[in-house]
C-alpha cells in the first residue's frame, strides 16, 4: 500500500460512459478517491450516498470525488442512476489501478474499502482503511479535507 507523503499514481480508466479519465486531469483540486467492493452492495450503497449526501461540503474544499471498483461501465452507470450520485465512477476491469494504489481483494473475492485523500499537486495526504465502516470514510475525508485547508 502506498504511504502519505507519496505521489498518488497516475492512471487513466473509462468512467460510467466509457470515456477515459485521468487522475492528472484532476491536478490543482484536491481529489477524494474511494476504491469500493461493488455497486448495488448494501455497504457500497451506504458508502456512496453518504459521500452523495456531503457532495455539498465536499465541494467547499475544491475536491472531487472519485469512486473505483472492477464493475463494468455500463453497472457504474445504473447504480450512479439509481442512487442520484453526482460524482465520477471508474471501472478498474483488470485491476491495475487498485494493484499501483495497493489495495488488497480478501478471499481473492471484494476490494478492501479505502479511501485516499489526494492534494492539488498530487500527494497523497491522508489513507482510510475500514471494511465495516463505509459511511465513516466520508467522515475522515472531510477531515482530511479540513487538515489540508489549514494547513
């Protein structure tokens, strides 16, 4: 797993419309990236509408948010549409991005749930790790987002 302090790695992945985006397109905003197990889960549900329900806050902290997990596009798209998610989901298919970020799969099955907190130049400023938790990972990125603020 990477450490704080480190440059968050560079990846370009489709979103749920299948375009491509990239990590650096990002660059001078701070960027709230939350790897989840799976659309449609009860976790990943609670998890995504508590980051859908603090967008509002989020946002006063110049930050974006994005989630990723291995779902397809298209699955993205659905629990996106579902559950009014106003921020960017990526497909991680082969799962090179959660191998760069050194997230783990347990029983070779779910991705760990974390949460890494990323700086307008690009470092790593914070890392939530908490499977049974999900709606505590927006919670600590606001914290986060606080700490980076002021400074």
């Amino acid at each position: 797993m990477l450490n704080i302090g480190d440059k968050a790695p560079e990846f370009t992945l489709p979103n749920e419309k299948g375009e491509p985006v990239r990590l650096s397109d990002f660059r001078g905003k701070n960027v709230i990236l939350f790897f989840y197990p799976k659309d449609m889960s009860p976790g990943c549900t609670r998890e995504a509408c508590a980051f859908r329900d603090a967008y509002s806050e989020l946002l006063k902290y110049d930050a974006v948010v994005i989630g990723i997990n291995m779902d397809p596009p298209e699955r993205h798209r659905i629990f996106k549409e579902r559950n009014n998610l106003p921020f960017i989901l990526l497909s991680d298919l082969k799962g090179e991005v959660m191998k760069a970020y050194g997230v783990d799969r347990k029983f070779g099955l779910l991705i760990d749930r974390v949460t890494f907190i990323i700086d307008r130049n690009g470092v790593i400023r914070y890392i939530f790790k908490s499977q049974f938790r999900p709606k505590t990972h927006v919670k600590k990125a606001l914290e986060a987002l606080k700490g980076i603020e002021d400074g």
